[in-house]
C-alpha cells in the first residue's frame, strides 16, 4: 500500500515542509540566506511549499516570501509548536514530505514529524553539525547529549544530503550515506562576471565575506594579513559581516596596526555587497570549519578566486580552482595569498575554474537535484 503522503508525489505537485533555522525574513533583503531563498523559489514554482522558521523572530506569524508561505514559530516551546503547526497544516492537506536545512534542531523536527505523520524526511546538513570544537564552543557533537541526538536525527531520516565533499566524508566516517548537493547561487540576482586581470594601482584588493566570530577565526585571518603587512606587500581588505564579538576583532586589528589598510562594513545587502566583491582581486577564507561556504561561490560567480583554510568548497575544490592551506595557520595563509598575488596567470587559472564549477552547480541545479531526491524517496517508500 502506498504511504498517504506520497500519492501525489509521482503525478503532480507535492506539498513539501521545509524547516529552517532562519534567513526568511520578510524583507527578503535583511536577515536572508540568499542561496536559500533562491531554493525556494525555485520550489514554489511547481511545488506547495511551508517554511517553519524556528528563529526568524521572537513571536509566531506568517508571511508569503519567495512564493512560499513561511511559518515562524517563535522562541516559546520551538520544537514541539513547529510539530503542532505541520500536524495542523498536513490534518487540512496532506504534506508529502518534510525538509530540514541543517540538522539539529530543524532536523530533529523533520524526523519527527515524519516519523509522526508518515511521510519521508529529508535532512539537508549545513553547518557545524558533525564537528566538535570544544576549545571555542561550538559543533553539535561536542557532548554526549549532542552525539546521541545527531545520530538518532540522521539515522532517522529517510535521506541525507550535504553541501560539500568534506561533509559527505564526515557522515561516511559515521556510516551514513548521504548525497553531495550544494546550495548554488542564483545567476539571475548575482550574474556570472568575466574573471578580470587586476589593475595597475599595485595595490592587492582582498576581501573577506563572514560573520565575525570564533567559528570564521577572524583572528588568524588578521596575523596572516600582519606577516603580509611585515613583508611589505600593499594591500587593502574589505571585511563583511555582522559583529558578534563586541569589537574584538577590530581591536585586534587596530593593535596589529592594521585598521589603515582595513574597512570593516558591517552586514551588507547583496545589491551592497556586489560591487564590493567585484572590487577584489581574492577572496580570504579563515574559517575553522563549512560546509561551504556560500561566499566562496558568490566570489566565483563574480570572476574572484579564493584562498584560503582546508574546509568544506576550500578543501574539495584546491588546488585548481583554490588554494587551501591547514586551518590556523596564519603563515600559510600569508604564503598562500602572496603566492596568488604574485602570479596574474595562476590567479586568473583559479578564478576560471572556480566560476566553471560555481555556475555549473547554481541555484537551478540544486532545486533541480532536491527535486528529483523528493521524488526518489517517495518512490522508495512505494
């Protein structure tokens, strides 16, 4: 007998539940995850797609964005009023299937509610899930509590996805099987840009595209920009990114003697943040650990090549189309940009590659390649 919530799924639109931790909000310029409103339009487009939003904002409403209808469940009691609120929508009409971006708590919804209601869950894992790094507090297998409910999460789920090849290691070192599926930019708001030669000022435009936190390591970012400093080279960085440490990492810069040579912007829009890009001659990843990241491929698609720490796209895409270097060593990473910086041909070479790649997998290939897992699990569960 074929389970109720995939009848429709082999013949005709499916109703699909998404659950996300945030980045829809309203504006749909501030507080957004491009990359993931593009998937979601994408979906709307031949599907009936919910968001539940589990942090967008502190109280329950609703609001259409991106052709979608979003949920925001609000800071009380989040997980079991995210499984009323699909329970409730899927007793009116049935859901199909059920989505989490990341896994954690969004995760641990969509495995739920489909272990609840009967229907296929799909875990997509986006983030620090999988990793432990006690020493700055973050990743959800630092303790016991976090191991045990990651692995009953994924192991729940009907299927597993992940944006790059690091992360699908990272599940196969647990014995889960999971499909490499990375969130694309979307070429119609962000076009492709012809890679550029760098100008004659003699100046070396860097950029860096991240929150400033632990996680994104600012601090080894700026001792490698410090040995570059000492080596003589000329160079001026923009850093993008909400502040999370109070301003730590712009006193840091200023004690480095850095801030001449350096602009702190804050969160930008991504109509503000392109000419910004396009300004740059490289992009700088210092991150500890991604699963992406989604400012490496938005530089790609823009003509910037990247440099930077062994992590997610980084690491999987070096060294023809980055360069990656060990994560925290801010020597190396001085090396690696001065090595790009010295070079026009390599760096052109890198910027190449990296645009082939970035537009190869852009946002219609991944709502492509969701599409046809829905469908795959639906049919499986047949």
């Amino acid at each position: 007998m074929q389970p109720f919530g995939c009848q429709r799924a082999l013949t005709t639109m499916m109703r699909i539940a998404v659950v996300v931790p945030g980045g829809v909000d309203q504006s749909g310029e501030y507080r957004v995850i491009p990359a993931l409103l593009a998937l979601i339009e994408r979906l709307s487009l031949h599907n009936e797609v919910h968001v539940f939003a589990l942090n967008q904002e502190a109280k329950p409403r609703e609001w259409h964005l991106a052709g979608a209808r979003i949920h925001n469940v609000g800071q009380r009691y989040t997980r079991l009023q995210a499984l009323r609120m699909i329970r409730a929508l899927h007793r009116r009409s049935p859901f199909d299937l059920v989505h989490a971006i990341w896994s954690g708590a969004c995760g641990q919804i969509a495995v739920t509610a489909g272990k609840m209601l009967g229907i296929p869950s799909l875990v997509h894992v986006a983030g620090g899930e999988l990793v432990a790094l006690p020493e700055i507090g973050f990743g959800g297998r630092q303790s016991w509590r976090g191991r045990t409910r990651e692995a009953l999460v994924l192991r729940a789920a009907t299927a597993i996805t992940a944006a790059s090849g690091p992360m699908i290691e990272l599940l196969a070192a647990l014995d889960l099987q999971a499909q490499r599926l990375p969130l694309g930019v979307d070429l119609r708001t962000w076009p492709a840009r012809v890679p550029p030669r760098r100008n004659g000022s003699g100046v070396a435009r860097l950029i860096h595209v991240a929150s400033l936190n632990r996680v994104k390591d600012q601090t080894t970012l700026l001792r490698a920009l410090a040995t570059l400093r000492t080596s003589g080279l000329n160079f001026h960085i923009d850093i993008v990114g909400e502040d999370t440490l109070q301003g730590a990492i712009q006193a840091l810069c200023a004690q480095l003697g850095l801030s001449a040579r350096t602009r702190f912007h804050g969160f930008l829009t991504q109509r503000q943040l392109r000419p910004v890009v396009e300004s740059a001659d490289l992009m700088i990843v210092s991150s500890r650990h991604e699963a992406g990241p989604l400012a490496l491929l938005e530089a790609a698609v823009a003509g910037v090549p990247t440099v930077g720490t062994a992590v997610g796209h980084v690491q999987e895409w070096a060294p023809q189309a980055a360069l990656a270097v060990p994560v925290g060593d801010s020597v190396e990473l001085a090396g690696a940009i001065r090595r790009v910086l010295e070079d026009e041909e390599l760096r052109l070479a890198i910027a190449h590659e990296a645009q082939r790649r970035a537009t190869r997998e852009d946002a219609d290939y991944t709502a492509a390649r969701f599409q046809a897992v829905y469908s795959s699990i639906c049919a499986r569960r047949s």
